[in-house]
C-alpha cells in the first residue's frame, strides 16, 4: 500500500509542478484534466502525512511514557487515531469510478400499469428535480412524453453540476444508483374501488459525455425528421420539427421534439446518443476485462425491483442493501441523501474488500 502512496506523492508533487507553468492553462482541456487528477490525489496525500505524522507522535509518546505513566493513556488514543488514518488511507487508495466528477443523462420509462405508471414516473421525475435542487445542480428536460393526465411514457433530463464539484463529488457519484426498476405500490388517482395497485418504472442513468470522448461519424447516422407530437403549445404539429436518430453502427435510436427548431432537437437528440455509446463502450471495456461491475436494470418488469415505494405505509424500502425508512413523503420531495448514502457506503465496502 504504502508502495502506491509514495508514486502517488510523486505524481501529485509532478502535476503541482505542472500546474504552477502559466503555458499549460493556454490548453484549456488540459489544464482541466491535470488539475481533476490533482484534486483526486490530495486527500490521498493530506492523508498519508496526517499517518506519517501521527507515527510519529506515537513515539515521542511512547519515550515519554517510559519515564511518565501518565502519558501511556495519550500513546492508547494516538494509537487509535492511527488506526483510523490506516482505514482511510486504504479506502482513498481503492480505484474510483472514473465517472464521478461527470454530469449525468437521466430517463425515466413508465413500465406496466398504464397511466398509473405514467404517473409515477412524474412522480420520480419530480423527486429527481428537487434533489438536485437541494444540491445546487442545474436541470434541463431534455425530452419527454407526457400523457393527458400529467405523468410521462419517458422522459429524459440532464442533471449538471453549477461548478467543478470536489472528487467524488459529482452528480455521477450520487446518481448512478438510481438505475434499475423502481415499484410503487398504491391507489392510483384513476381507481374507484380504493384498491392498492403495484406498478413500476424504469430508471436509466447515463453519465454524460463530452464532445472529445465519443467520436460519431456523421455517416454513421440516420436522421429521419417528422411533426411533434403531444402537448406543447402552439407549435407542435405545424412543422417537420421532431427529429429521429439513429446510430448505424449499434442500432440506438434517439429521438428528440421538445425543442421548436430541428437544429436545437437534433443537438439534444446527439447529446443523449453521446451519453448512450460511452456507456455501451464502457460496458464493452467492462466485460473484457471481467469487471464485475453493476449493471442497471433495463427492462422495466415490476419482479426486477431495486426500491419499492410503499404508500399506505409511507415506506421506502432500497432491496439491493436492505434500506427501510417511513418518510416516504419527504423523499419523494428530494430527500434523498440516506436512501444514496447507504448505497455509497455499501458500494465501498465491497470495493473495499474487493481491494484485499
């Protein structure tokens, strides 16, 4: 471990050297990438002093209590403190998710249960919308579905952060547990028996790329055009706006017509295609190289559940790492943090003990 740390110490002493040369902020992307990677080694560091230099109160300590009992009680709680310093160091040097510090993709598919599923996946919309209001990130509805009643067949938005967010930080690293099959159970708004109903949506989370990561060939792709569809004012239906793409290599087709121009559909339209084949390829690396890495659920079938959401009992229950809580209204109102955390700290136990 330690090993690691000392090459670690030199890059981050290589990269402030770097950092500090005026010429290498003319290259925008890459003063970026250099001071990420920056900022992703200093707590590594920070915290491998902060060992070293408890070591090395633990033997002035010691010495002291050699002519001093009263000093062994001081060596006891330096000791301890070295031992937590040890724990975190080996969590710090765990390999990160590459795509922390990325901005998300976020869709949202109603699954079985008709307009009632509709309406959950509004539901959700809304729940997502409001926790990234409480954490600072901007949102942007990219396309969407929306039926009569005001719930969405699918939607899909972009979550970003407001400014460069600390490692591990990013709207990824809180997001990416999102995905899978979300159950609601309860009386729909369109049942007169009173009876409890179970039906589901899916989430997908993409991190989203940049221009620079995916390369698409404009040959590579068919781009049909027709009328918008569905509410949306005035302009809906009056023109060819709605546009339809489809990636030649891979067969993802994304379609867009929330926008009023073809030109503004069609870049949202590559945006959510950009985000699509970087996860596919990063799926493809995965599999190669053996990684058993999560894999979110993409088909929206109500038995493939990662979180129920439990009216009459105002539960939330996450079933990948056993999370219940009774605050079911306050999370549907973005009160998301202990449903996620619990799911970061379960995702770094494993790739702790992965690590041994």
């Amino acid at each position: 471990m330690f090993e690691a740390v000392e090459e670690l110490i030199g890059e981050h002493a290589d990269l402030e050297r770097r950092l500090a040369d005026p010429a290498v902020h003319a290259d925008q992307a890459t003063a970026r990438r250099l001071s990420r990677r920056y900022a992703e080694l200093t707590p590594i560091v920070t915290s491998y002093r902060a060992w070293l230099s408890c070591g090395e109160d633990i033997e002035a300590a010691r010495e002291l209590a050699a002519e001093d009992p009263e000093f062994a009680g001081e060596v006891k709680e330096l000791s301890a403190r070295r031992e937590a310093l040890t724990d975190e160091l080996r969590l710090l040097l765990v390999p990160r998710d590459p795509n922390d510090d990325k901005d998300v993709i976020l869709e949202i598919k109603a699954g079985e249960g008709g307009e009632e599923s509709a309406l959950f996946a509004g539901d959700l919309l809304r729940m997502y919308l409001r926790y990234a209001e409480r954490h600072g990130w901007q949102t942007e509805i990219i396309d969407g579905n929306e039926t009569g009643l005001g719930g969405y067949k699918d939607v899909s938005v972009a979550v970003k952060s407001r400014c460069t967010p600390e490692p591990g930080g990013g709207v990824w690293a809180r997001l990416k547990f999102e995905g899978g099959v979300h159950r609601v159970q309860r009386v729909p708004a369109t049942e007169s028996q009173g009876r409890i109903h179970t039906s589901a949506a899916g989430v997908l989370v993409l991190p989203e790329a940049e221009d620079v990561e995916v390369d698409i060939n404009p040959n590579d792709l068919r781009v049909d055009v027709y009328r918008s569809s569905g509410p949306g004012g005035q302009s809906v239906n009056t023109t060819d706006s709605a546009v339809r793409i489809t990636h030649l290599p891979t067969g993802i087709v994304v379609s867009c017509q929330n926008e009023k121009s073809q030109l503004q559909n069609k870049e949202q339209a590559l945006r959510i295609l950009r985000a699509r084949l970087l996860a596919a390829a990063q799926e493809e690396a995965d599999r190669e190289a053996s990684d058993a890495r999560r894999s979110q659920v993409r088909t929206v079938d109500r038995s493939e559940r990662v979180r129920t959401y439990n009216f009459p009992e105002n539960r939330i229950s996450d079933h990948r790492v056993g999370f219940k809580a009774y605050n079911l209204d306050q999370v549907l109102d973005g009160e998301l943090d202990a449903v996620i955390q619990a799911c970061v700290d379960a995702d770094s136990a494993a790739r702790l003990a992965a690590a041994h």
